[in-house]
C-alpha cells in the first residue's frame, strides 16, 4: 500500500519540487502571482467546466448517503475550526488573516489532482466515478463557497484588525452582507461551474474546438497550481522560521486534515454502510481516500486571492503532504479492519 501511493505521488511532487528549485530564480519568483492568477481566472474554470460537461451519468442509483458525508463533514469542520481560531485561539499567536486560509487548508482536500488517480490507482477503474463525483463535490464546495464560509466564521472584506486605537471598526450593514455574498458567487470558479452545469442539464452540444481548447487549459491546472505550490515553498519555511506562521499551529491543521478528518470520516461511512448494506466497497473507499487527502495545492491559489497570505497556506500544504504517504496506509489499513 506504501509503494503504491508513493509511485502515484511521484510525478506530482517532482514537480512540486521543480517549482521549490526554480524559487531560487528572481524571475520565477516574481511571477508567483501572475502564475496564480493564471490558474485561478482561467485553467481553473476551464477544469470545472471540462469535468461537469464530461462527467457520465450513472445508469443506476448513486448512493448518496456515501457522497454527502465527506463534504458535509469538511464544511461542517471549516465553520468549526474557524470559529475556534477566531474566538478561543490564543490572542497575538497568528494574523487575523491567517485564520480562514489555516480553517481551508485543514478541511479541503486535494481531490481532483490526487484523490481520483490514487482511488483509481487502489480500488481499480470503477473506481472513476465514485471518485469523480466525490472531488466535484469537495471542489465545488470550497472553490465556489469560500469566500461565504469565510464571512458565515465572520471573516470578510471590511474586517480590519489593524485599525488606530480608538478608532472604532467599520460595521457594514446587513444589506451590504448580502451584497457581498452574492458578490462573492461572480468568481472564475463559480462561472465555470455554472456554464457547466446549464451545459450537461440541458443538453448542450458543446463545439469540439471548444471542448478541446477548455480540455487542454484544464490539463494544465494541476502542473501549474503543483508549481506554484513549489514556488512558494522557501517562502513558506522562512516565514515559519521568523514565526510569521506559527509552527504550533501549522502542525494541527496537517494533523487534522490528514488524521483526524479522515478518521472521523471512516466512522461515519462506517456506520451509513451498516444502514445501507447495499453500498459498494468501491464507493466506501473512494470516500475515504478523498477526505484522507492532503491540504488542496488550489488552497494556495484561494490564500492569494482572498487573503494574501501564501506562506501560511504553503506551509500546511507542505506539511500534510510530507504526512500523507504515512497516514494514507494507515488509515486504509485500519479501515478494513
């Protein structure tokens, strides 16, 4: 089970590393930013939109009781964790900013550029739509609602933490909310998967030229999102070793990405498998290698969109994916105990 998930990996974190060398480049480092902005406002969409138009409708029922814990779950965890940080954390420890890109890191996966080869990879080829299904799902949850968990945990545009004594803080009205709300569903991903979704429910017969040109910009989202990633590696350990991002604190959230998520998971698609004794193994598995995924590469594109704060999510990022082969293993091998 070892060797099998690292062989799978392999590809994925050689490039990774080649964007951690290619950091030492001034050049390379400074497009950091355009090269993130290139993934989030076009390869990104493009993706969303070629998987929705692509995806098979099954012929037979879809369990969904298996389908819907997983992103329930990592919502659930998001809102959770982010109002922990925000309310109980220890005062001074990270920057108000920091708060939601740790809550994202620590609950979204990386389902589409891991989870679906690595399912495919143990639980064989019918093991390509479950999977399919399920990172739609993850993906569709954080890349078209994040900017909404982040003002349902009170986070927002107007926040502002650094505002002179005495000086009281903006509070904008509720009507102003709501427009921020609806606001924050404008976005590349939200288009894209909206396009999408109008295109397969209604049957839309899309020009080849054009699912072809939207294919090839979807293949480059996991390269390019991975070597952004690798970019911002030496810029992620050196804030953790000035304490910009507590390391305390990047720790727990690859504990809880990688151990504890999928561990309550397990006991949760545990017990739906005892009610439902219908429910396919392929469909259990493939929920359990989604939420037991490391920290989502896009998280780091979501950190520098909303946020501006890469080195935070670069750091868990990193953490759970050095974590990952481990806990992987282990968590399958308990589970089929």
């Amino acid at each position: 089970m070892l060797l099998t998930t690292v062989a799978l990996l392999a590809p994925l974190l050689l490039i990774g590393a080649l964007g951690v060398v290619s950091a030492r480049s001034r050049h390379f480092r400074q497009a950091l930013n355009p090269l993130n902005e290139f993934v989030f406002r076009i390869t990104l969409p493009c993706y969303l939109f070629t998987v929705i138009v692509k995806a098979p409708r099954p012929t037979g029922g879809v369990p969904w009781l298996i389908l819907l814990p997983g992103p329930l779950l990592a919502g659930a965890g998001f809102v959770v964790i982010g109002f922990v940080l925000l309310r109980r954390w220890p005062r001074g420890t990270m920057r108000h900013q920091q708060i939601g890109v740790v809550a994202l890191c620590a609950t979204w996966g990386n389902v589409a550029y891991l989870g679906v080869p690595i399912a495919t990879g143990l639980a064989g080829p019918e093991a390509g739509l479950p999977a399919g299904i399920m990172q739609l799902l993850h993906n569709l949850l954080f890349l078209v609602g994040y900017p909404v968990l982040r003002r349902l945990i009170g986070l927002g545009a107007h926040t502002n933490q650094n505002l002179p004594t005495g000086i009281s803080k903006y509070r904008p009205s509720l009507w102003h909310r709501i427009i921020d709300v609806l606001t924050t569903f404008l976005n590349p991903a939200t288009l894209g998967v909206g396009i999408g979704v109008i295109t397969q429910v209604m049957s839309i017969s899309v020009p080849d030229v054009v699912l072809t040109t939207t294919t090839l910009l979807a293949g480059a989202t996991v390269p390019c999102a991975l070597f952004v990633a690798g970019l911002a590696v030496p810029g992620a350990f050196h804030a953790v070793r000035r304490r910009t991002v507590p390391l305390f604190t990047v720790l727990v959230a690859a504990g809880i990405k990688t151990l504890i998520l999928p561990a309550i998971g397990a006991l949760v698609l545990r017990l739906v498998a005892f009610t439902d004794s219908s429910t396919g193994s392929v469909w259990l598995l493939s929920a359990l290698i989604m939420l037991a995924m490391p920290s989502a590469s896009a998280a780091l594109n979501l950190a520098i969109a909303y946020d501006r704060e890469p080195d935070a999510a670069a750091s868990i990022i990193i953490s759970t994916m050095l974590m990952f082969p481990l806990t992987l293993p282990i968590m399958l091998t308990l589970n089929a105990m």
